[in-house]
C-alpha cells in the first residue's frame, strides 16, 4: 500500500515539475520534459494549450462587434457591396423586401393557386374579421380594415408564405380588456378608437424595434408552457364573452374575468331576451363545426370549412331579411362603413394621461401579438422544409402595424386558423395574402351595405367555432409529463386570465417562468462523475450506474454555465458537502481517502470575482483536508479570468485539458509513487 503522506509528496513533486515547464526558459523547460515520459509530455504540452489560449474579446470588443452585426448585417460581405453601389442597393433593398427576391421566379402555375388560396382565405376572413372587430369593441369596418392594409405591408416585407395577416381573438380580447379602462367604448367611442390607433401605432414601434435592436429574446421570456395556458385562458374569457351575442344581451360587462362574465349572464335571464338569437347562432355554429369535420375527415373538401362561415353570413342574413326577424328580437348588424380605408393619422394622441398606459399596452400586444405569428409561421416553414428569418418577421410585423395604425386599423397579426386554411388551399407564396387584401377592399367598396341584416349571433357563432383552435389539451398534458414547473405556469396563466384579468394572466405566467430561471441559476445542481467502462468520457454516475469512480480521485461538475454571486456560495457549500460524504464513504469501506479534487469546468461558461473567490475557499478548504484541487476543461473565458486572478498558481498549475487526463496524471502520480 502507498502511504497517504507519499501520494502527497509526489503530488507536490508534480506541481512543481508542472510550474517548471510553464516558467522555465526553453533549455530547461526540455529538460524539465526529459523527466517525464511521451505520454505525460503530451498531456503537459496539452496543458500549455490550455494556459496559453489567446486573450478572449473584452466587454468593448463584445458590445461593439454587436453593434457592428445590427448596423451591417451583411458582416464581411458590406465592403464588398460597398466597392460595387448597385449590387449592394439592390441586395439592401431584397434585404428589406424579399418578395423582389422571389418574384423573379414567379410562374403562372404559382399564381393560379396563390389566386385559389388567396379567394377563399378572403371568404373565411371577411366575417371573422367582422365578429373579431366587434370583440374590440371597434364597429365591425374596423376588422376589414385590418385584413386589408397590414397584409399587402407583409407580402412585401415578410418570410412566411403561408401566414395569413388580419386580426385575431386573442389580441381582439387584449384591446377589450385594457383599453376600456382608459375610455369606455360605448360612452366615447372616438376618444376609445384614437386610444386603439395610438396603442396599435405604439405595438408596431416595438415591434419593429425589437429587430433593429436585437431584442427578439424578450418575446422568448413568454414561455411555449405560458402561451398554451394564457391562450386557453383567453379561448374561455372569448367564449364567455360571445353569450351577449348568441343571447342577444343588451347590457353587458366589460370586465373579463370569468365571475364577472357569468354574473352578467345570470342578470341577462330575469330581463326580456328573444330566443330566436340563440336558435339562429347555435344552428349556424353548428353548421360551421360540422363542416369543419367533414373537411378533416376528407381532405379534398378542404374548402368547405374555409367557406362555412360566409356562407353562414350569407345564409342567416338573407333569412333575417326575408322573414324580418329584425323586428321580432333578433339583433342585427344595421350599418357598415363602406370604402376604402380612411386616413387615422389625425387620430393618433402622443399627449394627454393615458400615454403611459397606452404604451404598456402596446408593450403587451405587441409581445403576444409577436410570439403568435412567429410561431405559426415557423410551424408551417417547418412543414415546408424552409428558413423563416425571425428578424425580418419582427421588422415586417411592426411596418404593417405602423401602416394599420395611420390607414384605420388595429393590431393585426398572424391567425393559426387562418393560415392553416391558407395552406390547405395549396398557396405558394405571399401573393395569397395579396388576392385576400384585394378581395377584402373590393368587399368594402361595394358590398357592406348587404351585411346590413347579418345578425350578430352568427359573429358570435362564427368566433365561437374558432375556440377550440387556441384551447390544446394534448399539449398542456405532455407539458405536465414533461416539466412540472412549466406546468405550473401554463396552469398560472390560465387560471390568471380566468379569474383575474389578461395582464395578471401574464404576469403570473411571467413570475413563475423568472422564478423558475432564478431558481436553477441560485441552486445549480452538483454531480458526481465515474468513466465509463471502456470509454475516456466521464458521466453522472447517478444516471449511467455503470460508470466507474476513480480511486482517490473525486471529480465534480456543476450543473450552471454560470459561477456568479448568486450561487457562488450554494456551489462551494455542496462540493465541499460531497468532499465530507465522500471521505465518510471512503472510511466506513476501508478504502483510502481521497487526495484529488477534479472539478470538471466543461459546462462553466464564465465566472465572476465571487465565483473565483469561492474556489479559493473550496482550494483553502481542501488543502486543510490533505487534498488538493485540480480544474478539467475550463472554458476561455473562465481560465482567462483565473489567470489574472493568479488561482492558477495557487493550485500549483493543475489545469488540464480534459477529466481523463487529470485522472490519468493521478494514476500516473500513483505508479510512480509505488516505483
């Protein structure tokens, strides 16, 4: 058996070998190597890769090659365009509209099914467009406004060949939530209408903003778990809220809340209230649902749950005029604004007590607005085999939303109902959102004066069929199976929106989701390491039993790309934890103690002064013990760092290239000792 005090002599003798090859001149450095042999000169010379790695970029250096990527996006490629004007105007303006990119190889086979796509994407937009405009508590014009501007601004600036651009429930439901705070909509319906353009205005500004300046990360901060829940939450307030149409209640609550909601309908039945709304909704709705079944069931009717809801329009308005069931109760529609879009520049209010809350709202739309479209879009480019720049989708979405808020629209965005129609209907490319445009601009100019008999129940109907859309049950419980955590938020979120409103429902849903990254930043996790048999990679012996331990060697590896302030403390009172519960271990076995610490830094991204500071403790700690320390692995900027910090030194220069090594360099020590 070797002595513990020997191990510990050669150990000291290695150190001092390895501190003299780092220090010494080139002569004595080659002697120096000449002691050791051409395994151990190879881990030494491995070694000095480590040490010697060029200075990592600094703070400055980092922050301005940002700057540099979002001024000139074109990186290397900018002084080449630079030398040549008319390739580079050229490849900056296909930068900002990639349909000139595109449209060169448009052919009239494409066209053909773009035209088809675009007309009955039109038929299911029009009344959705009308029903998600009354949901706003905007007049029902306001939602064709919004499915005709904002989708020729993205067929020009978007990615996305299958989204389809217009109004949707749940930003419809954020406007009718929020706004109505500042102004009621029934009492000052113009100042409610500048108070939607501003905060539309405002969205596109952040929107666009979040692209130029890199700050696509913000919509991330409202998790895949959040979303689920905050939009079934959503589905549940909007079906609520359609009761006053399918019931054809006159007074209403503003509120959103689900108590508030059901309060209302409950007072609704001891007033007079006609039947014939419900009857003529639930048969339409009905009619929508079951249309939509036939057409997944069978996939050449794809066109018949697409065209459902106008002909649903088209059907109950032409009963309603013909029997005149207007004057026995049933509520109607009565007139719609025709023409073109009017100018909303004048109506835009940048002054007066509300801006502050105008803009928090645009803040929030235009964050839910955002991280809607871009995953529809990037579920379908997916199906596609395509690359959606994300960047440019931020870009075109705030354009658009700019435009809509100057040409009378509201906040518009993309509709997963919408362009999975979109996409069944066969479309190519951008141009289907064109035809839609057009077609809807067509139906403003000459037809609004049929709608004038539609009833409202059908609105309501047609938005009702549309819930089960943003209600996924299969996804809330695979994110159950999966993580808890991201469960509580989704469930958060859900019952935030529920019986609070749409902000706690996302603030909730934001809360837990912070708390969850603070939680894992603070309390990393701490692992063991073992080889695995016949293999130099070393795993958790926890998850792969069959690893090995290496005798009198522990190895160590935090759990946390980050050894800061927050949990410096935590990680150096837990390896210091596995030291003690290890030498217990090694006691009660009859084993030897051990006399090497290995901390594996292959998951450290970067460390700070406290973080530097507890692994001079852990080292302290340790060295009282009769153990010493050694770092696998360790990362550029880490090892920087801990060379200017001088803990190189103060371990005696046990840096080493991988875990292997370190364990390898100890049996090595071992042999050697027992020679």
């Amino acid at each position: 058996m070797v002595s513990e005090r020997e191990s510990e002599i050669c150990l000291s003798k290695f150190s001092q070998t390895l501190q003299t090859t780092m220090t010494a001149s080139p002569v004595e450095a080659c002697t120096a190597e000449e002691m050791l042999d051409p395994e151990q000169n190879g881990r030494a010379e491995r070694v000095q890769w480590v040490l010697n790695a060029p200075e990592p970029p600094g703070l400055w250096q980092e922050l301005m090659g940002s700057i540099r990527e979002t001024a000139f996006p074109h990186g290397n490629n900018f002084l080449s365009l630079q030398k040549q004007p008319t390739t580079r105007a050229i490849s900056v303006l296909q930068g900002i509209f990639p349909i000139l990119q595109w449209c060169r190889n448009y052919k009239a086979t494409k066209f053909k099914k773009d035209l088809m796509a675009g007309l009955t994407l039109a038929s299911l937009s029009i009344p959705q467009s009308i029903g998600y405009a009354t949901l706003a508590k905007l007049d029902p014009q306001f939602g064709l406004y919004t499915s005709a501007i904002p989708p020729l601004i993205y067929a020009l600036m978007g990615t996305s060949r299958e989204i389809a651009i217009g109004p949707v429930a749940v930003v419809s439901l954020l406007i009718s939530s929020m706004v109505p705070k500042l102004e009621d909509p029934v009492d000052n319906p113009i100042t409610y209408r500048k108070l939607v353009f501003t905060a539309t205005f405002l969205a596109g500004i952040f929107q666009a903003a979040f692209a130029l300046l890199r700050l696509g990360f913000l919509v991330d901060f409202l998790s895949h778990a959040a979303l689920v829940g905050f939009m079934a939450g959503a589905a549940v307030i909007i079906g609520l809220q359609q009761l006053k149409g399918l019931l054809g209640i006159t007074h209403f609550t503003n509120k959103t809340d689900v108590i508030s909601v059901l309060e209302a309908v409950w007072r609704s039945f001891h007033h007079t209230w006609s039947p014939y709304n419900f009857i003529l909704g639930c048969s339409f709705l009905s009619f929508i649902l079951i249309s939509r079944f036939v057409g997944r069931r069978n996939k050449k009717l794809f066109w018949l749950p697409a065209i459902a809801p106008l002909m649903s329009v088209i059907l109950s308005t032409l009963i309603v005029f013909l029997t005149r069931a207007d004057k026995h109760g049933v509520k109607v529609v009565k007139h719609i604004k025709g023409g073109l879009n009017p100018s909303s520049v004048h109506q835009l209010q940048f002054t007066g007590p509300h801006i502050g809350e105008i803009a928090k709202i645009g803040l929030i739309v235009a964050i839910i607005a955002l991280t809607e479209a871009i995953a529809v879009g990037r579920s379908f480019a997916s199906i596609k085999g395509y690359h959606l720049d994300g960047n440019k989708e931020m870009v075109a979405m705030g354009i658009m939303n700019i435009a809509g808020s100057l040409t009378s629209c509201y906040v518009a965005t993309g509709s997963f109902s919408r362009s999975a129609v979109n996409f069944s209907a066969g479309c190519e490319t951008a141009v289907s959102n064109i035809v839609m445009a057009i077609t809807v601009l067509i139906s403003l100019q000459f037809f609004t004066k049929l709608l004038y008999f539609t009833p409202t129940a059908i609105l309501a109907s047609i938005i009702l069929s549309a819930i089960p859309g943003l209600i996924d049950i299969s996804e809330a419980y695979k994110i159950w199976k999966v993580d808890k955590l991201d469960f509580l938020a989704c469930i958060g979120a859900f019952l935030g929106v529920l019986f609070g409103s749409v902000e706690i429902g996302l603030l909730v849903a934001l809360t837990i989701s912070f708390a969850k990254i603070i939680l894992n930043a603070i309390r990393p996790g701490i692992e063991t390491l073992g080889r695995l048999p016949g293999t130099n990679m070393f795993c958790d012996v926890d998850q792969y039993p069959m690893a090995i331990t290496s005798p009198g060697v522990l190895i160590v590896r935090v759990k946390s790309a980050l050894l800061c302030f927050a949990n410096a403390n935590f990680v150096r009172e837990r390896i210091m934890m596995w030291v003690t519960e290890e030498a217990d271990d090694n006691k009660g076995s009859g084993k030897g103690r051990n006399q090497l610490v290995v901390l594996d830094m292959s998951n450290l991204m970067n460390i700070d002064t406290s973080g530097i500071a507890s692994l001079e403790e852990v080292h302290k700690q340790l060295v009282s013990q009769g153990m010493e320390l050694a770092i696998a692995n360790p990362r550029w900027q880490v090892i920087h760092k801990l060379k200017l910090a001088k803990f190189v030194d103060k371990i005696g220069g046990r840096v080493f290239l991988s875990v292997a090594e370190a364990v390898d360099e100890c049996s090595t020590i071992k042999i050697m000792t027992t020679i």
